[in-house]
C-alpha cells in the first residue's frame, strides 16, 4: 500500500470472476509489453552482426510525443498508468495454456553481445539554462540500476546526452495530443522497437518527481531500483508477468473498483494493462514467477489461482493470489537474462549425472556454464545442493540448451540462489516429469563478471 493509503473495502458481489478470453494484441511492429518473457528480433547467434547506433534529434522537453504502441505504465506504489495504442501486427496471438513463461519476446531481442547506447533526452539543464541537478541525480541513479540486468546478459549499457544511439530517454512531463503526461509515468517499448522508432518518438519515460527527494530515502531508493530495473527489462525484450497467456490467474470484478480508487483508472485500462493477455510476436519464456522484477504488485482478493481440473476461469477461493513489491530481480529473471544473452565462445565444461555424492566443479571465466544432468524422481521432484566456495546461480532446465546461442526460456524449469553473503544455495523443484532426465546449469551468481574463486561442489539431495 502507498503511504496515507486505505485499502479499499470489497463486497459480496465483487467476488465474481472477470470473464476470462484471449484478446487479440497486434502492435505496430512492437511486441505487448507484458512479465518476464522476451520478444526476440531475430536470434541473435554468435557472429550475428550488431546493431550500429545511429543519430536522432533531441526533441523539445516540452513536446515530446507519447509512443503510439502498447507500452508498459507503471506508476509509485504499483501498476500502469497510461494505455498505448494498437497498431498492426502478425496475427500469431497465442491461446490458453500455449507457449509462454517468465516472458520474453523472441523477435524483439538485441543481438547477443550488443551494447546499447542510452540517449537522455534532457534533464541536464532547465528551460531557463540553470543546472537541473535532479534531473542529473536521477540520471545518475539510472547509470547505477540498470547496469545490474549486465551482470546477468551479455549486453552493455552505454551513455550519452548528444549524438548516436539506440534508445533514448525522456526524464520530463510533456503535452501531446492526448494532454499533459506528468511526473508519475514510467513506461518503455520493447527491446530492438527502442531503436525501430527512436527518432520519431522516445524509447522510454522515466518521469521521477522532484518530490522524490523529500521521501524517506530507504522507500525512494527502492522505488528507483524498483521501476529502472523493471523498464530497461522492457527494453531488454521482457513482458509483463501477469499479462502472460499462461497465466494461472482468474481475476474477480473486485479488480475494477480498487484500480479506480488506487490509480483513478477507467475500465478500459485496467483491461489493457492488466487483463488484457500478452500475444503478437514469438513470446517464449520460463515458469510463471510472482517474484519477477516484471510483476506487479497486488494484494489479496483480487484474484486467485485457477482451480486445478476445473473448467477456465474457475477460481480456488483456498488459494488467493497476491505478490509482493518487487524491488530486485528474482533468480529466474537473472537465469532468463543469461539463458537469452549468453557469452559464446567460452570454454566449454563437459556435462557429468549428479547423484548423492558430492562432486566437484569450476567456472573458469565469465559466460561460463558448468553442465549436469539428472533424472527427477516418481513424484516429479528433484533437489540440488550447492556449496561454495563460489556463490552460484543454479537454473533447472528441462532439455538441454545449446552452448554457443540462445536457449530456449521454455525449458527453464526453476531456479535458486544464495542469499545475501550465503554462497550456498539449495534448488527444491517439484511439479516435474516423474522419472525423466533434467539438465541443470550453474555459473556464478553473477555470471558476466569473472570469479575469484570459480570452484563449488554439487550432489542431489
């Protein structure tokens, strides 16, 4: 809840679900911005030429246009608040149950190895020529957050206020056709879109109040780590988590009043922004995350999970859905990230069958992957237990990636890492297939930096 908020009383009558169906998303080129799935523009695989940034004309802070696409709306405390127009698309939506995970959109993906080059559009000077030294602290605080998703995908992030580039970023409230557009909107198009239409509209906005700076630190830090790691996500090529057709969700009509009193929505945008189902483009992606950086946030009594063995849109009322504030990237969005930009050409370590015994191994450099196989028990179930020294991200996959280009996000099963200064972690996965073999990948918690120490030990437990 934001600060001075209530939470909104409910009535018998808005435990009804929201009539549940597949909507048609067809967008201009640009994939829906939904969770962690990625839209890929064109499987980059190694030798893949990169995209050389190119120049566009800063555009006036007072008149910078809105996207014309569906873009992400994210706002302080949770949730969108501007609803994008549809364009065209490939009519290839996706139906229930089919296809999607921690969601990116494989059309729409940077090619591996690619640095991106970041535009601010302005927030360097005033209108009236004086140093805008929020706007410069707000830059700063964005050069800080977003280079965290480098640590786990083989892109970098680079910077300039004039010339060249690949995306660009508005940091100021603008007027357009639609009105003015305030501090408090936050949105971004998808991965190579943020070039596609760079010097017609800006890729991304990230209109941080000057207010901020009167908020208790602590809160407003986590906001910013909250919102720039969740919209250069989008720029990576990641979707919304609850907008993805896989969705174990049904919603109840509870959702529409509580959107009017929290965010003054209307209607039509909280369908488009949170009922409203990721399609368009080649969406790929791991299992549904409540965690990921790229879920809302929601509270109890606006939704529950799906009955198992009941006909769509039937809801468990002995299981409600809610998430927390997401502040950081979960384990399954870093192994998505490295999974969707791996570092080709990395020594290659041969893949060993884990059992009970402990066995040893090492990552040597940066981009390594250290391979294991097992076979998951009759319930569906497998744990892995990994020691230090080297603190590691472990990813549970269910074939085998390949080494040199993309993996398949659909594959990643689970994954788990070491709490804060821990460099053990223990993957607990169940809901597998009985007695089938499952491979599993470990590099270092951070996999694009080099270790100290590369070495751990392995077993099933």
């Amino acid at each position: 809840m934001g600060h001075g908020e209530e939470r909104l009383g409910l009535q018998e009558g808005d435990f009804q679900p929201v009539a549940w169906g597949v909507h048609r998303r067809r967008v201009l080129q640009l994939g829906s911005l939904a969770g962690l799935g990625l839209i890929s523009g064109g499987w980059a695989q190694d030798g893949e030429a990169l995209i050389a940034p190119s120049d566009t004309a800063a555009l006036p802070w007072a008149d910078v246009p809105t996207p014309k696409s569906s873009v992400c709306g994210n706002t302080p405390f949770g949730g969108a608040s501007y609803v994008g127009i549809p364009g065209v698309s490939r009519p290839n939506d996706l139906g229930p149950g089919e296809g999607t995970k921690a969601l990116f959109d494989l059309e729409k993906a940077w090619p591996i190895g690619q640095p991106i080059v970041v535009k601010f559009l302005n927030g360097q000077t005033l209108p009236d020529g004086r140093t805008d030294h929020w706007g410069l602290f707000v830059h700063q605080k964005v050069r800080e957050i977003a280079k965290t998703w480098c640590d786990y995908a083989n892109v970098t992030l680079e910077y300039v206020d004039a010339g060249p580039c690949h995306m660009t970023v508005n940091f100021r409230p603008f007027v357009d056709q639609r009105g003015r557009h305030d501090y408090g909107l936050f949105n971004s198009f998808i991965g190579t879109d943020c070039f596609e239409f760079k010097s017609s509209v800006q890729s991304m906005n990230l209109l941080f109040s000057p207010e901020m700076d009167m908020w208790d630190p602590g809160f407003r830090d986590s906001e910013f780590d909250r919102l720039i790691l969740h919209e250069f996500g989008h720029a990576l090529g990641l979707v919304h988590e609850h907008q993805r057709p896989d969705r174990p969700i049904v919603w109840m009509q509870a959702l529409y009043p509580y959107a009017k009193s929290r965010w003054n929505w209307d209607r039509q945008t909280v369908d488009d922004q949170i009922l409203r189902l990721a399609g368009g483009g080649n969406l790929a992606g791991t299992a549904f995350d409540v965690n990921s950086i790229m879920m809302y946030e929601y509270g109890p009594t606006l939704a529950y999970y799906q009955k198992e063995g009941a006909p769509p849109n039937t809801p468990d009322f002995a299981r409600p859905f809610s998430t927390n504030r997401n502040t950081a990237l979960s384990a399954l969005d870093k192994v998505a990230a490295a999974v969707s930009y791996p570092k080709p050409g990395t020594p290659r370590i041969g893949e060993e069958v884990l059992t009970v015994d402990a066995r040893d191994g090492a990552i040597a450099e940066a981009g390594q992957v250290a391979p294991f196989s097992l076979t998951s028990d009759a319930s569906g179930a497998a744990t892995i237990v990994v020691e230090g020294p080297m603190p590691a991200l472990v990813g549970l996959m269910k074939t085998r990636n390949g080494r040199d280009s993309r993996g398949s996000l659909a594959n990643i099963a689970a994954a788990a890492e070491p709490g804060p200064g821990e460099a053990g972690v223990t993957l607990r996965a169940t809901g597998l297939e009985p007695n089938k073999q499952h491979f599993v990948e470990v590099r270092h918690r951070k996999p694009m930096r080099s270790p100290s120490d590369g070495a751990f030990r392995i077993k099933l437990a």
